[in-house]
C-alpha cells in the first residue's frame, strides 16, 4: 500500500491511497466526521478498476488535519482489537 500527500497545509490534507477501496475509506470518513475539531471529509474511487482511492479533510481551528486524521487511524485501531477480541470470545463458546 502507498500513500501520496497531494495536498497539505495546516487544515487541509489529501491524499491518495494506493490498494484500497470503499471498504476502508467508508470507515475512515465516518471516524473522521466524528471528530469536533473536522469541518469536513470525503474520500473518492476516481476510477472503479483503479482501486487507488483519494481521502481529505479539512479541520476547523487549530487542530490540523494530519493529527485528525492519525487520530481517527487510531481510533478504528481500538475499535479492531476490541472486536477481535469480542468475535475470540463468541467462537470459543460455539
């Protein structure tokens, strides 16, 4: 997977994403617009048999985007471990 930084400045991020698709983006977009501090982010599949996929965001006062955006990374991170570890739990008993 690699990333490009199209875009950057202090509230603005985007970059393309090389190997992803709607899956990934989706959940990202929907941590980000969580977030207080975003104004806005999207994410786009330019191409449908191109799965290079391009995601931005732009924040709202001091907070920049690329802190929003590792932020959210690592939130969706959490949120993996606790479901494999709910999903590890549900197994053993089946």
């Amino acid at each position: 997977m690699k990333v490009k930084a199209l875009k950057k400045t202090a509230n603005e991020l985007k970059i393309e994403v090389e190997g992803v698709g709607h899956t990934l983006c989706n959940l990202l977009q929907k941590r980000l617009l969580e977030d207080a501090h975003v104004e806005s982010a999207g994410y786009d599949v330019p191409h449908p048999l191109a799965s290079n996929a391009i995601i931005y965001v732009r924040t709202k006062g001091r907070m920049k985007a690329e802190e929003v955006l590792q932020s959210a990374v690592e939130k969706i991170r959490e949120t993996n471990k606790e479901f494999g570890k709910e999903l590890q739990k549900v197994l053993k008993k089946a």
